[in-house]
C-alpha cells in the first residue's frame, strides 16, 4: 500500500480517517519538499525513484474491510 498523505482526497474514503489518524500521515508538504530537492539538484545527478512513507504506520484493516464492504467512493448506495 502506498504511504497516506493528508489530502482532502481522503474524506472521499468510506472510513475517513479521523483527526488522529491525519496526524500521522506525511503532509503535501513533505512530498513537494522531496519534488524540490530533486527539481533543485545539478544535471549530474539523478533520482531514478523515491519510497515516502510515514514514520507511523497506520493499521488499515478496518478501512480496507469498509471499502471492500461498501465499496470506492463513487459506488451507488
């Protein structure tokens, strides 16, 4: 699973992640300062990829029961 970044993407979920939960996810914040460090470097350099995660991980075996049960966010009630 990816690593979560706190989006307003993320009320859109059939379990949205509460105060708590956003509190240990990275921030858009923290994914643009790693785009600019690599928009920033010398021609002689190169990032070939880039894994971000959390310092926290999250237990998602709630969410991933709720999305499987009620489906993505533009499934028909």
């Amino acid at each position: 699973m990816p690593g979560e970044v706190d989006t307003p993407i993320l009320s859109r979920r059939p379990l949205v992640p509460d105060d708590k939960a956003r509190a240990t996810m990275m921030q858009a914040e923290d994914v643009a300062r790693a785009v600019l460090l690599c928009a920033t470097l010398p021609p002689r350099t190169v990032i070939e990829e880039i894994v971000m995660s959390p310092t926290i991980a999250r237990d998602w075996s709630v969410d991933v029961a709720v999305a499987a049960r009620e489906g993505g966010p533009d499934a028909a009630p």
